[in-house]
C-alpha cells in the first residue's frame, strides 16, 4: 500500500516508543523507505540501533555527526518525504510543534516539511486531558496538521483512561488512507459495479444456506476503485463491514436479489468486478413456518440460481470490463482459466483455500491474476494491497 512512498517516522521521549519499533517495520513491510528522526530523550526509551535494523536507515537525531562533521540536513528531510509521521508525540513536542519552536532535528524538519504531517499523541491521561494540551492540538489541526487520535485504555502510569498511542496498525491504516487521498485520480469518469459478501439463500424463516465470505475483498476493491476517482456501486451480501466513503452500497440477500441488482445495472457502467460469494443452489421450497425437528433425518431439494457472471458476460458491450474472481480447493488454475473463457472474463483472480494467508475473513490473501495471454503469481499481501494490484490491471486493461 505504501510502495515506493517516503515515510519520515519522528520518535519523542515517551515510554510508548517501544511501540515505534513494530510500526517501523510496518510502514517498511508495507513498501515504504523509512527514515527515522528521534529526539536525544528517545534514545533513553528505544535504541538507534533497534530503529536502524528495522528502518535499514541511519538514525538522525543531532543536527550533524559529530564524528565528521556531516551536516544532517532537515532541509532535504522535509523535502524528500511524502508523509513526516511523529509517534508517538508527547506533550512537550506538540506544544513546541504548535509555537514554532525549533530546538532538535525532529522539529526542524518538522518547520521544513512540504509534506502533509500526521502526529500519534502520547502520554497520561491527565496530560492528555489538560487544558493546554488540547488547546495545542486545536492549534496544529489549524496549521493542518493530521492527528491519530489517541486510544483509551491502561498507561503506563497504572491509570486507566485516553492517552496511549494508537496501535501501529491503526496508524499505518492513516497513513495509507491520507496518502490514498493525495492519489491521482486516474479513474475520473469512470463507473464501475462492484460485489462482495455473502448472500443468504433461505430454507425457513429462522435457517439458511450461505458461506463463509465476510466481504472484505470486494469492499477493498470498491473503496480502492473510489479512491482513484471512479464512481462505485457496491452490490453488497451480508456483511459487518462499513460503507466505503463516496461508494453508493445497494444492500441484497439472495442470489436472485444480487442478479436483478447487477442485471439492472450492468447497461450503465464501464466495467463489474464480480467478488461476491454467491450461492450456486437455493431451497426450491421456502417453508413459511419455521421446519420443526422430526425423526429420522431430513432432505432439502435445491435448484440452481442465476449465473450472474455468465449473464454479465453474455451481455458485454465492446470497451466493457468485466472481471471474475474464483475460489477453488483442487485443480486451481484449469478451473479458473475454464472459468475466465466461459463466463467472458477479461481477467480472472484465483485463490485457493489451500494457501496459508489467503481466503474467507482474514485481512489478507494470496492470488494469481490471470488473463488470456497471462499470469500474475502475487506474495502475501493484505487485501487492501490486494485490491490496488487489480485496480492497477483494470487501468493497463483500460
């Protein structure tokens, strides 16, 4: 998500910056160069060295080597970097941030930086309370400064209450997301169709057939087709998750539903990404009382539903794109390239339950991008980074 971005991750003097360690090498397994800028206090917290073995950087912290005289310039700094990250942030270095005081690299870069700012607060609940310090954050959200707000919870001072820094994940997840939202916005224009989740096939007012699919591929894919300008309608199935922002969400339950949605649709937009879960059978017979327990055992007779992605491709326009995902257990790239020919697939995505990482619920996946005239293996990757590579292949199909 953060491939080929330059992150400076600024590290104050607060007990939390342990937790800068695992969030350097986040922003790094997440494709960033990192360099880290620490005040002499957090070197009394967490090491140089432990921050320069997971940065594969130089720590900067003095204003030159004092061995040779190298100037560490906090001019370049600022404009090098594509997001400066200060986490955590203690009270002291906000209220110096928010006067313009410039008394270690770590502020003077923060004084140089064209780059948008994002500042993870740190410290005590009392502190973090405290008239003064909420007054010093107001300030620098004037001065357009981005803020990770700090999560509530036990600090190390044995108090329970608002003021640790917010988990490493959750601020990777802001950065990615503000720098999603200085992303060009390649896709204006266009309209896409968008599925995801599960449907519910019901045998009884209280039963039902479904999968274990919670959405978050297909959802991931809308939010990242939106991020880059498109206009998305998401035909979504049964899942906890939230609307992305600036999608428009047409909620469904049934195979039937999810096909007249997209049928219905489909004329108006310049491509479909087909990444529901969709029930291949439904009951033939909804009883309309609840089934109650008899003896013996009991059968359901189930018909097929309708093909929504073989329809989709029967009625593709020229210049229409229409992708297709396939989940399969054996015989994995014959079923999926049998797949992207019968259903009319401009390129299809495999996945295989048989692949550690990769599947139903979990927040990543291992897949193969396949087309007619070839194939792409990817690592482990989230399903966020997941989403961006399809989207990059929608834009070449383009």
């Amino acid at each position: 998500m953060l491939k080929g971005k330059h992150i400076i991750l600024g590290v104050t003097g607060s007990i939390a910056a342990y937790k800068s360690a695992l969030l350097c090498r986040l922003l790094v397994s997440a494709g960033a160069e990192v360099k880290v800028v620490m005040t002499p206090l957090a070197k009394q917290f967490i090491t140089p060295l432990t921050m320069a073995t997971l940065s594969k950087n130089p720590i900067l912290v003095d204003f030159f080597n004092p061995e040779n005289g190298e100037w560490n310039s906090h001019v370049k700094l600022g404009l090098w970097a594509d997001c400066y990250l200060i986490a955590p942030a203690t009270a002291n270095t906000m209220a110096k941030m928010a006067e313009g005081v410039a008394d270690n690299l770590l502020l003077t870069t923060y004084l140089s930086a064209r780059c948008p700012v994002m500042v993870a607060p740190a410290m005590d609940c009392d502190m973090y309370a405290h008239c003064a310090t909420q007054r010093n954050i107001e300030r620098l959200r004037k001065d357009g400064v981005h803020f990770v707000e700090a999560e509530e919870g036990e600090l190390a001072s044995g108090l329970v209450g608002s003021g640790r820094m917010a988990e490493p994940q959750h601020i990777v997840d802001a950065v990615v997301k503000l720098l999603a939202e200085k992303k060009k916005r390649t896709l204006d224009g266009k309209h896409y169709l968008v599925t995801a989740g599960a449907t519910i096939e019901a045998i009884d007012p209280v039963r039902y057939i479904s999968n274990h699919s919670s959405g978050k591929m297909g959802y991931a894919i809308a939010e990242e087709l939106a991020e880059r300008g498109a206009k998305v309608t998401l035909v979504s199935g049964r899942t906890a998750l939230d609307k992305p922002a600036g999608v428009e969400r047409v909620d469904v339950l049934s195979a039937e539903e999810m096909y007249e949605a997209c049928v219905a649709r489909y004329d108006e937009v310049d491509g479909a990404v087909m990444c529901a879960a969709v029930a291949d059978y439904t009951p033939q017979q909804v009883a309309s009382e609840k089934i109650k327990k008899g003896e013996g055992d009991m059968s359901i007779a189930l018909k097929r539903t309708p093909d929504i992605a073989a329809e989709l491709g029967r009625r593709k326009r020229q210049g229409q794109l229409l992708v297709g995902f396939a989940m399969e257990t054996q015989n994995e790239t014959a079923n999926a390239e049998d797949k992207l020919r019968r259903k009319n697939f401009d390129f299809i995505v495999l996945n295989s339950l048989r692949v550690e990482g990769a599947g139903f619920r979990g927040d990543t996946n291992v897949v193969s991008l396949i087309d007619s005239a070839s194939r792409e293996d990817l690592p482990l990757m989230t399903k966020r980074e997941v989403a961006a590579r399809i989207v990059d292949k929608i834009e070449k199909s383009l």
